[in-house]
C-alpha cells in the first residue's frame, strides 16, 4: 500500500462515519503505543508513519519485554500513572487490565469501524460496554494430515479413539493454549471449562489406549512433531498449523458438528489517562487499524484472521476461520480469565494422573 497524505486519510475517516467532534480536528497528541516484536512491528511502523504524516499526531512504539502478561506486572506499580495510551494484547491480558480497571470504554459513536467487527469478538466489562478494539482472530483446532491418514475421514474426536490412531496423536500440556485440549475434550461430552471433569475421563481413555504420540509445549515442538511422519493429528494454534500446511497437505477440523473451534483475539486496549485529548488521540488511531483496508494490511503478513467483516483474509487460512453467520455454531470463545485461575490445578492433575498412563501405554 503506498503512503497516504493528510486529505486522503481524513477523508477516508469521513467516509467511514468519523464525522463527530472526535474525529473532525486530529490535534497532533504524542501517544506511547506497546506493540508485539518480530512482524507485528514491522506490519505497524509503516501504518503508523502514514498516521503521523497526515495527522501530525506523533508515535512512539514501545515493544513488549517477554510475554504479554508481563505488561501488567509491570504497569500495575505505575497506575494511574501509566504513560502507555494504546496496549497491544490478547483475551487472558485483556481481563487482567479489565480487573485492574485500567482500560477506557470503547464505542462505536466514538471509533466507527467497532461496527463492523462481530461483537462475539470483544470484551465487554460488567455494564455491557466495549472494552477493546479486536484487530486479529486466531485459534486452536483439532486437525490431521491428510497424506498420513487414510480411510474415513475424520469428522468427530469420538473417531481418535480407534484403533488406527494408536500413537498417532500430538497434543499439549495443558499449560500450552490456557488447557484448551481439556476444554474441548469436556465440550465433547457434554461439559466445558467450568465442567472439566468430562474432559479428563475423554483424556484418560485416550491415554490408556495409547493414542498419545507426542506431548510438546511449544510451536517449534508441534510442527517438528507433525513434520517427522509418525504423527498425524494435532490439537495446537493457527500459527503452528499453518507451518505445517505450508509443507504437507493438512484438514483442520474448524467445522465440527458435536464440537467447537476455539477462537482468541489480539487487538488493542485504549488506557486511562488524565489527557482527554489524547484519549481521544489514541481512539482515533486504533479504530484506524480497525477499518477493513488497514485490517486487512495489518493480518496479511501475520497470517491471522481479519475480524473487520469486510477485509480480506490471507489466501492462506481463507476458509479457516468463520463467517459472522457460522461464528454461533462453529466458534468458541471461553472464559479465559477463569481458565488463568486452573490451569495450575490442570497442570499438577496431568502429572499424576495423565502422564503415567501415556508412559505405561
């Protein structure tokens, strides 16, 4: 996409709906924006000198230090005296920022693109209002390769218990996706992350038939694991799968009639301060990256899915995640900040009751 000057960019603020005072005279503030490293950053700087040029609003970017969370051990000493106006983050962080009461409401009075973005895709706090700008949709899903399994295709995880499937299957701990595999082993039968139990005996039987081939806890481990040849289902991340799409020819089970696909979104927090102007500042630029030319410019590179209706997804994972009319009876969003306060518990539980049987299998 080529540069944009100050008119072009105003007028496409106009076009979307920006025309109350919010958006009518950009005021060149100074926001402090925390961003992701590697390609995330590579995908912003240029939106965001394109911004700086036509509003004479001033970006600096500041890169996350470790994982996301980490962002909220650190600022919580700072509150509210915290200098970062817009926060990159994910679900789980989102709902620690929420509980700390850190995060300005969003509206789509205020950010007009909000209107076009599914509202199964945000948090909301507990008077209903917005409270982040989603940006990217990613998920976890089961799937298999489809050189490496033949006969009936797979169409429920009911069908991993067979005999074939001895060994074949990569799977994570339950730290690894906030211990979604138990969650979506519960929601087979019956349960869901509030109601595990149903999970661990699916997981149970898994494990004393032997049907578990790797345990891994990372990416790099998952798309060695589902490289090599002796594995052929997986549980894991888009990310991670669409490595291994890249090198072999793969089915990922998003479309699952008695099961769910689980979706988790990245995108932006807007934090209180005592500068509306700036406030305001950084409102404008994050509905900015949620208007459907710039989402679409922002996920391309990332390989993650617009959550704008109206971008366009990577050919790479077109099909993969879900129309706003599929999203009810495909997708899953749990309650992430619950399943934060278990999987310590899960992960102690795995270790007493799930790796023996794997072992002895």
């Amino acid at each position: 996409m080529t540069s944009i000057d100050r008119r072009a960019l105003l007028a496409a603020m106009a076009a979307t709906g920006a025309s109350g005072p919010l958006f009518a005279q950009p005021r060149g503030e100074q926001l402090l924006v925390v961003m992701w490293g590697a390609q995330w950053i590579e995908v912003c700087r240029p939106i965001g000198e394109e911004w700086m040029r036509a509003t004479g609003d001033r970006i600096q970017w500041e890169l996350h230090a470790g994982g996301a969370m980490a962002v909220v051990g650190r600022l919580r000493p700072l509150f509210p005296r915290i200098q970062q106006n817009l926060i990159a983050a994910w679900d789980p962080v989102f709902d620690a920022m929420m509980e700390a009461g850190w995060m300005e409401p969003v509206s789509e009075a205020e950010m007009p693109a909000l209107r076009d973005i599914p509202d199964i895709f945000f948090k909301k706090n507990a008077a209903g209002q917005k409270m982040t700008v989603p940006l990217s949709t990613a998920g976890a899903f089961w799937g298999y390769r489809t050189d490496l399994v033949s006969g009936t295709p797979i169409e429920s995880i009911e069908q991993l218990l067979e005999p074939r499937f001895r060994g074949k299957l990569c799977v994570p701990v339950p730290v690894n996706l906030s211990g979604l595999l138990l969650v979506s082993l519960a929601m087979q039968r019956g349960g869901n992350e509030r109601n595990i139990e149903p999970g661990w005996a699916f997981m149970k039987e898994l494990a004393e038939r032997g049907q578990i081939g790797r345990v891994v806890a990372n990416n790099s481990e998952m798309i060695n694991a589902m490289s090599a040849g002796d594995l052929s289902v997986a549980f894991w991340n888009t990310g991670g799968w669409q490595a291994v799409r890249e090198r072999f020819p793969c089915r990922l089970l998003t479309r699952l009639n008695d099961n769910k696909g689980f979706l988790f979104n990245e995108g932006f927090a807007v934090m209180k301060g005592d500068n509306p102007a700036r406030i305001a500042a950084a409102k404008r630029f994050a509905n900015h990256f949620a208007t459907a030319p710039i989402n679409t410019r922002y996920n391309i590179p990332l390989g993650s899915g617009p959550t704008n209706i109206h971008s366009t997804p990577a050919p790479a994972i077109e099909g993969i995640f879900y129309t706003p009319e599929e999203l009810p009876r495909y997708a899953y969003i749990p309650d992430y900040a619950y399943m934060a306060t278990q999987v310590d518990g899960w992960t102690r539980r795995w270790e007493t009751e799930i790796t023996p049987l794997i072992r002895r299998a």
